[in-house]
C-alpha cells in the first residue's frame, strides 16, 4: 500500500532532503549502546540506529520488561483522540508505585517526556536504554537508589504513528519519523495553557498527582548549523520562578554540560535564530509564556528543562547524547535534591505583588554577545528563488553571537486577593482544577464588589491558530457589585499556584483564557436599535444634557468618518443611552478588592 502511495505521489526514487555536511563524530557515549544481536538491544540499537519503533513495538517491548523486573510498571494516564493508550512508566524500587508512596519514600522524581512532536522522537529510544540499564543490564543501577524516574516515552500517540520517511526533511534520522501534531492537529507544546488536548488534559493531571520534582521535555531543534548536538534551558531569572532558574543555572548546568563532554558530545544553549538567512543577526533571548512546557513549568514553579537536540547530527549522535543527558540529569537530582527542593519552596512561596504578563517583542537596545561554536556559511545568488541562498559549508567557525533580549515587560498587573468566577463559565472553572488551582464555590447566590475589566478595541485573529480564534483587546477597569450564583467560584492568588491563575485569568497575559478565545461570546451585541427611535432618543438626549452634546459635537468635529456615517452616530448615542447593553464587552471575571488597610 505504501508504494502504491509513493507511485501516485511521483516520489519512487525521490531522494531525500540535501542537508548540510556533517562532521563525522565518534564519543565515549557509544560505550552505552549495545550490539543488535544482544538480548537486551532496545529496538533502536537493533536497527543500528537507522529505525525508531513503532508506538506497538514500543509498547511491546515496555510490557517485557514490565514483566522481567519488579522496579518497572506502565500506567496508561488515559486514551488518546485516536484512542491508543498514553503510557507512562514508573521505573522505583517501592513495591507500591503509586503516587502517594513514591512521595512518601522522600526521593525526588524526575518526569522525562519523549515525542510531544513526534517526530522528534529521540527522547524515546534514549529513555529505553535508560530504563534498560537502570534495570536488567544494570550499569545504571545505582540511580534507583535514590531516585525515580516517570518517563512518558510518546506523547503525541497519534501523530507518532503518522510516520513517514518524507516528515521532517531537515532531520537526519530516523528513516520514519512522526508527525508533529496530533490526530486533531493541534501541537501539544502550544497546549498547556489551554488544554484543548485530551493528551495534554491527562498529562496536566499526571503532573498534579505525581508532583514531580524535576520535569524534562525533549525536542530536536529546526533551523540553523552549528556544533552543538545536545541543547538545552530554561526561563531565567527574570520570569515567575527565579529560585529555580537560579538552581537550574549554577547546579545542574555545570554538571550536565560536564557529563556530555566528557562522553563527546558538544552541549550549548537553546538556540533561536533571529533571520534563518542571516545567521550573524543573533539570537532571541526567549521567555517562554504558559503555552510551552518550560514556560507552564516557570509558571507553576515545577523545574522543566527544554531539551533541543541539533536536527543536522545523526540520529544515532542524538540518540546517545540524549541518554548522557538522561544519566547525568538523574545523577545531579539525586545528589542536590534538598537544594533543589529548597528552590522549588522558596518560588512556592512567593507571592509578588506585581507580576509580568507579557514581554516586549522588541529587543533592548546594545545586545549582549556570547562565544558561540558555529558552522560557517556563505551566500549565493538562487536561481530556484531568485534571492540569495544561504549555504553551510561544514567547516568550524567560532563567532561572538548577538543575544536579543527583551527590552523589557510589555504588559504587569497589581497581584488581587483573588479572582471571581461566575458559575455559568464552567469551562473555565473545570480548566483552573484541571491545572490544580485551588478554589472555593459559592453554595447560594452573594453579591461581591469587584474590578472587571471591559475590553476596548477588540481584534481577532484573521486565521485559526491551534484550533482557536484568538483575541486582542485594551481591558479597562471598571467597578461593579455583580450578584454571583450558586457554583461561581473564587480563585485566591495566596497559593503556589496563584501566579499561574493569574496568566491564566488575566487578559493581558498572551496565554489568558480571555486571549485563546474562550470569551467569544462577550464580544457580540444581542440587543439592537431601530434608527426612527434612536433619532428621536438621540435628539431629547441631546437636547437635555450639555455635557453629552459637546463631547458630540467634540467628535463630530474631530472624525470626519464619524460625522458621514449616520449609523454611527445613533450608535455612539445608543451606547450612552439606559438602553444599551451593559454587559457588552465586559469580561466575566472579576478581581476582588483587598481589604483597607486599618
């Protein structure tokens, strides 16, 4: 059936992708690998690194070591949209692998996800030997000692069984990767603050039930040459956790960087070209909003480390740098877990009373420069695009590269007490528990004095973005008494998570509920005016208020457009009249006022 395919196609004989050239590479990490023909070959060490299994093979091999050692259990944290099983293993030495026992125990855990695209699927066939040689080959025995791990070694299911080999034609290997997004198209690492997903919807719960102490995601990068094979990071210090981002800087960097070297591999930092054509122009200095993995973590003080392996090294190089990083992640969290968990309390514990929601996208001005271990290039004219194409020769250059930071926050809001949430939103009310917020529900109707924001300008999106119509608008304060019924519930900000609810709440943050497009309905008018009984409204209206008739004729004055459009002109008077509509653009949620100060 596939040929079939690739004939209709015209693709039989189509070779792949020109890459760049790649330098060959041999490190001490390919001790760690076994021979095909051993028992204990995980799938991608029997294809020689050239194949990655499929989502059954994967699952098959899993169940046989289930089976084999009593440190391993699989747990389906739920189905996906095409109804697979999404399997997370539990690899401890507790005989009750439960949540509750693995905290009790007192070890850290360390979440490590695999495939959230799936085609970038390295972080599964690494996690295999991983598990393989915690347990029956035993070189990594001694982990299990003090720590557990939890791997999810395929989230993205169903897009990891959209295989195919023309997916991901700036990769090299392996010879059928997945598809990055799942069966619904919506890409699971722009869902975590939404939670559209049913994938992500049971990846939220796991993390709120299990409450790892470390969370590791691992991706392959896009874009530029370089000689880095193994990237990595996280939010700095200037963002919602910076107790952690500190920990993350001074501890597990230095020893992480050292495990891979030592092993051969080149580690480096996250890297995102500013002009994929112009390599010289830098790199964004990124903080990542809720929407990302490491952003959701910063967010809800969970230590997440973002992994990127270099998309132009060879499968089998990625493979291997990938079970170094593993190994070595492990080690330092077994070893520091008390200054670890010293961190994650401290950023627990804050409660800010003003926190950033937006950064500009504007760099700040004089960027700093880093040493950065390149691949030199040149440009030629095309005659396939008729601008200039960008050539990597191969060859080592080591340059100083620009780093763009943001100049600064775009948007800040004064921390409430808490937030108000009417009981008729209940999708939004069932999205806060999902993400573990804490919050109390109103028994009987009660009447509560609040801000509430009403949306000025409100612009949305031309086009779909990940399943949704997503907004803009300039919400002003307004102060009202709102009768709340039975079920609303209130949202204190006093929590580990208050700052969470705030991205989440607030509209001027990019990932708010208000900006994924949950609040559609506020933003249409429902009642109307017939223009006979506006004219003659109008005209008493203005007949009997000074103030209004001179801010009428202010704008009359001052919009040419206005002063011709006789629709608009009742409609600015409409919307000054008892008739209006006064939930028109107000945005549900309220801000509770704090109390006065004695």
């Amino acid at each position: 059936m596939f040929g079939v395919a690739l004939i209709s196609l015209g693709l039989v004989g189509f070779e792949p992708a020109p890459l760049p050239p790649v330098p060959e590479w041999s490190g001490a990490s390919e001790a760690l690998a076994v021979a095909p023909e051993d028992p204990l070959a995980t799938p991608v060490e029997r294809s020689g690194f050239r194949d990655t299994p499929s989502y059954d093979v994967t699952v098959q091999w899993l169940r046989q070591l289930d089976v084999a050692r009593p440190e391993i259990e699989m747990r389906s944290l739920g189905k996906s949209g095409e109804g697979r099983d999404l399997w997370m293993v539990v690899a401890s030495r507790e005989r009750d692998k439960s949540p509750e026992s693995l905290q009790r125990s007192g070890k850290p855990i360390v979440l490590v996800q695999a495939g959230i695209h799936a085609g970038e699927i390295d972080g599964k066939d690494a996690g295999l030997m991983m598990l393989r040689d915690m347990t029956v080959r035993g070189t990594a025995a001694r982990l299990l000692e003090e720590v557990h791990l939890l791997l999810i070694p395929i989230f993205n299911v169903d897009g990891h069984e959209r295989s195919s080999p023309w997916n991901r034609m700036n990769q090299r290997g392996p010879s059928t990767p997945g598809w990055r997004t799942t069966a619904r198209n919506l890409n699971l690492n722009r869902d975590y603050a939404k939670a559209d997903a049913p994938e992500m919807r049971h990846l939220l719960q796991a993390i709120e039930r299990w409450r790892p102490d470390l969370y590791v995601d691992v991706h392959v990068t896009d874009g530029a040459d370089y000689r880095y094979d193994v990237t990595y990071g996280w939010n700095d210090r200037e963002a919602w956790s910076p107790a952690i981002a500190g920990w993350l800087d001074a501890v597990l960097r230095p020893a992480v960087d050292g495990a891979l070297e030592r092993l051969g591999h080149a580690p480096g930092p996250l890297v995102l070209t500013v002009d994929p054509q112009d390599p010289s122009r830098g790199m964004y200095g990124w903080t990542a909003g809720p929407r990302y993995s490491n952003g959701y973590g910063d967010a809800r003080h969970l230590p997440t480390v973002l992994v990127e392996n270099h998309s132009l090294k060879p499968f089998r190089q990625r493979v291997l740098g990938t079970r170094v990083l593993l190994e070595a992640v492990l080690g330092v969290v077994a070893r520091e877990h008390g200054s670890l968990r010293a961190a994650i309390s401290q950023d627990r514990a804050r409660r800010e009373p003003e926190i950033v929601t937006a950064w500009n996208d504007q760099p700040a001005a004089n960027p700093t420069t880093i040493p950065f271990d390149g691949i030199a290039w040149r440009h030629e004219d095309s005659p396939v695009s008729g601008g200039k194409r960008l050539v990597y020769t191969g060859e080592p250059a080591s340059l100083d590269m620009p780093i763009l930071e943001p100049s600064g926050p775009a948007a800040s809001v004064r921390r409430p007490p808490a937030y108000w949430i009417p009981g008729q939103w209940d999708e939004i009310i069932d999205r806060l528990a999902l993400h573990g917020i804490r919050m109390d529900r109103l028994t009987g109707p009660r009447a509560v004095q609040m801000d509430m924001y009403r949306i000025d300008n409100p612009d949305l999106s031309d086009n779909a973005y990940e399943g949704r119509v997503t907004v803009q608008g300039a919400p002003r304060v307004e102060r009202r008494t709102e009768i709340l019924p039975a079920g609303s519930a209130r949202v204190p900000t006093d929590q580990p998570l208050g700052t969470l609810a705030m991205l989440l709440l607030e509209p001027s943050s990019p990932d708010s509920f208000f900006r994924w497009g949950f609040f559609l309905e506020i933003l249409q008018r429902t009642e109307y005016f017939e223009p006979y009984v506006m004219e003659a409204l109008g005209a008493r209206m203005l007949a009997d208020d000074a103030a209004l008739r001179a801010a009428f004729e202010k704008r009359l004055a001052a919009d040419s457009a206005f002063a011709a459009d006789p629709d608009a002109r009742l409609r600015w008077l409409y919307d000054r009249s008892p008739y209006h509509d006064d939930r028109f653009r107000l945005y549900p949620v309220g801000r509770e006022i704090p109390a006065a100060a004695p």
